[in-house]
C-alpha cells in the first residue's frame, strides 16, 4: 500500500496481514508528546493513515480516486505509552463524493483503545 | 505570565522538537507557533502540499500553549478531544502558523479553539476546537 512522506516520517508501515490492513507506529522520541506519552497529534495522524488505508482497500487498488481529508473528530481515551500502537479505520459510508470513516488506535490491548476518530473524506478523481 | 523562554523549553522535546515547531508570540490566554516547510511533511497525494498530520500537531502544541499561557504557568495536560476542519489544502513551500485560544477553564477542563494559517488568518488552513483535561487543576 502506498506511504506518504509523513508516514514514513512517523514510521508508521501499513501492511497486509491475512487480508487485512495493520497499521502500526513505531515508538520513539519523535512521537513523543509530555514525557512517557505520546503526542495527541502523532496519534492523530495515525488514525488518519488508518483511516485513508481504509477507504483506499474499500476503494479497491486500482481504483484511481484519492481520498483528501475534510474533518477530523478524534477523542483520546487515555494516555498513550512509548509502546508500539496500531490503528484500524473502518468506512462507515462510501459515497460518490464522500467517505465517512471511524478510526480507533490501542496498544496492548484493541478492548482498551487509546483513542478513536471519525473522519470524513472527500473523493477526487487523480489527475491523468 | 508564562514567558517565552519556558514556552519555547516545551517545544524542544519529542514530537514538538522534531516537527521543528517555533515560538512566534504569546498572550493572556492565546499562542501563535509555527511549523516550517520539510519535504518529510509532503502529503501522500501531493508532494506540492502539506500532510494532514502536522497540522494536526501544530494546533494542538498551540492550543496547549495556549492554556500554560491562560494559567501563567507550563500545567500538567493532556487532549481530551480535538476537532479540526481542513478548509483548504496547505502549499509545502510556505510554513503553517497556529493561533491558539484558551477561552475557559471550567474545573479540570480546558476549552481551546485556533486557527491554521499561511500568513492570511481570512484564508485559513485549519480550523480547530478542543478540550483539555488539567492534572494540577484545584477542584473549585
């Protein structure tokens, strides 16, 4: 699945596992936030990645719409450790213009995420 | 008042210091911070235009900013929520400057809005609104 600049940044890798998207952050001082946690907006963008990767699967790879982000709503749940942390978005509606997606993030454990996110994209066709 | 020097310490660190994030100015009650261009920031359907992400950053180290600059002091902190509007996409080859506002404290909360700009704050990038919880706060 294609990376962005910012993810790669991040060392966030999008992978297929049994057919489905992982997303995982790595951990590190680039993502730290107050010491001990990470920041609210590497988990942000997490969850974004998620997000695309999720409408970009339902899409279909060889479809050539891109997905640019209109909004973002993410509550955090609790406290993000210096651990690894994964994230999986999940499209709620796929419409011709927009996509509406939710997005959660955890670390050791999916039953206690550490935040979740709607999002909201809209379709555009690439340019040829 | 917060001065600069401690706002400025904050952003050294982790996340804040890799993004490159800088003190532009501050009051009672409100920050202004900005990010410079990197193409490591490049969004991943166009390399002429910001990512999403470090904006996202960018306004909620602001609005952080902005409730050390309301309490007169760096608190304990952390997002409790964050809502941002993406009005229009960001040119990469300009740097995005935050406006961050502490508007109420209500017990252990924070209320925060801003605004990402790229030099025009009537053309914004972003729009946000936002809540902090206060670790220090004395309940009332």
């Amino acid at each position: 699945m294609k990376s962005s600049p910012y993810a790669d940044w991040l060392h966030i890798s999008v992978d297929q596992i049994n057919g489905r998207h992982v997303v995982q952050m790595n951990p590190g001082d680039h993502v730290r936030g107050r010491p001990g946690f990470l920041h609210g907006g590497a988990i942000t963008a997490l969850l974004d990645i998620a997000a695309i990767a999720a409408v970009q699967v339902a899409l279909g790879e060889e479809n050539p719409v891109i997905a640019e982000l209109v909004n973002a709503s993410v509550d955090f749940f609790r406290g993000g450790k210096m651990e690894l942390s994964y994230a999986r978005g999940n499209v709620l509606r796929l419409g011709r213009r927009i996509a509406n997606v939710e997005a959660v993030a955890w670390q050791e454990d999916l039953a206690r995420p550490i935040a979740m996110a709607r999002m909201n994209f809209r379709l555009l066709d690439r340019p040829r | 008042m917060i001065d600069r020097e401690e706002i400025e310490a904050g952003l050294t660190q982790g996340h804040n210091g890799r993004l490159g994030i800088r003190y532009m100015s501050h009051g009672g009650g409100w920050a202004e911070l900005a990010i410079d261009p990197d193409a490591c920031f490049a969004s991943g359907r166009d390399a002429a235009l910001w990512a999403s992400g470090p904006v996202a950053s960018l306004m909620d180290v602001t609005t952080s900013c902005a409730v050390w600059a309301i309490k007169g002091s760096i608190s304990h902190q952390a997002t409790l929520d964050l809502r941002i509007d993406y009005v229009r996409p960001a040119n990469l080859l300009q740097p995005i400057f935050g406006r961050g506002e502490c508007y109420r404290i209500a017990g252990d909360v924070a209320f925060v809005r801003g605004v990402a700009h790229q030099g025009d704050i009537a053309n914004p990038v972003a729009s946000v609104a936002g809540t902090f919880m206060l670790f220090d706060a004395v309940a009332s």
